[in-house]
C-alpha cells in the first residue's frame, strides 16, 4: 500500500525506504528484519533501499556493523530483482546453480558475492576435490546422488 500510495501521490518520483522492520523484538539483528521488510519494499516498487546495521537503536554502528548490513541489503535488492523477473537478474543465479551442480567449488567461489567467505566455509571441512559437502555427508548428498542417477541414465537411455 505504502509502495503504490507513494507512487500515485508523487507521480511515479523515485520512492527511498529505510528497512522497514518487519518485526522489533530482534534488536542486534536488525539487519536482518529490515532485509526482509526491504525485500517486499523493493519488489513491490522502491526505488532505492537504505540499508540498516545490526546496531539499529542500539549504538553507533562500528565497520562491521555497516559491512553487514550493507551485505543484507545487496540480498535484499538482488533478491527483489529476481522475484521481479527484472532482465539479467536471474543469470547470476543461474550460473550458480550450474557450477553447484557441477561441484565447481572455484566457479562457486568466483561466482560468489563474497567468493573469499565462501571459501573460508568450504575449507573449514573439506577440500575443493570432493562432490559433496560435511552437511549431508558423501552418502546423503543428494545432488551427488542426482547426478550419478543422470549420468547412469544417459548411459541406458532405453530405460527413461
Ligand atoms: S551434502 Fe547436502 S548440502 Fe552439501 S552439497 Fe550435497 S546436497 Fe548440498
């Protein structure tokens, strides 16, 4: 309502949101509920999103607190922009989802917003040279129970 009020009474001007909170009984992570508030804001027309810190009413927010916030509104745009099918917007997604499902761990990391993060995860466990990772384990992972049953079909085509 706010979105489509503001564009009506301010013909169509460029709308700026700050979060909103989606909810105040989080205060350290106000980053986050006002990520999820900024995601419906941007997908339903704002034009430009504030981002907020963790230290939202609490203090003055430090480098890292505008590090993370700064990181949930960059999810929260993209996200918005996904959802609104906006050209392009999906691409990034998708090659994603392709260098997972391949278990290219350095197209994963390349491919990755903050490619350096996801690294430090990854090898907290386990190596760039395995097809499965510590959650499910090597037996319980099921994209690398997808793609063996992939490549076992296209081996026997006669049978799908
Ligand atoms: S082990 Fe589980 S979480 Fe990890 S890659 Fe496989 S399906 Fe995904």
């Amino acid at each position: 309502m706010n979105m489509t009020r503001q564009a009506k009474v301010c013909d169509g001007a460029p709308f700026y949101v700050l979060g909103p909170v989606v909810t105040d009984v989080f205060p350290g992570y106000d980053h986050i509920t006002s990520a999820i508030g900024a995601t419906a804001a941007a997908y339903y027309g704002a034009s430009f999103l504030c981002y907020v810190t963790p230290a939202e009413h609490l203090a003055l927010p430090k480098p890292e607190d505008v590090r993370a916030g700064c990181v949930a509104y960059k999810i929260a745009a993209h996200s918005a922009d996904v959802a609104r099918g906006l050209p392009g917007a999906r691409d990034w997604d998708d090659r994603m989802a392709a260098a997972r499902g391949s278990f290219d761990w350095n197209a994963q990391f390349a491919l990755a917003f903050d490619g350096e993060a996801a690294r430090a995860l990854r090898q907290r466990d386990l190596g760039t040279d395995h097809d499965y990772c510590s959650m499910c384990g090597k037996e319980w992972c099921a994209m690398r129970i997808s793609r063996d049953l992939r490549e076992e079909m296209a081996k026997h085509p006669e049978r799908s």
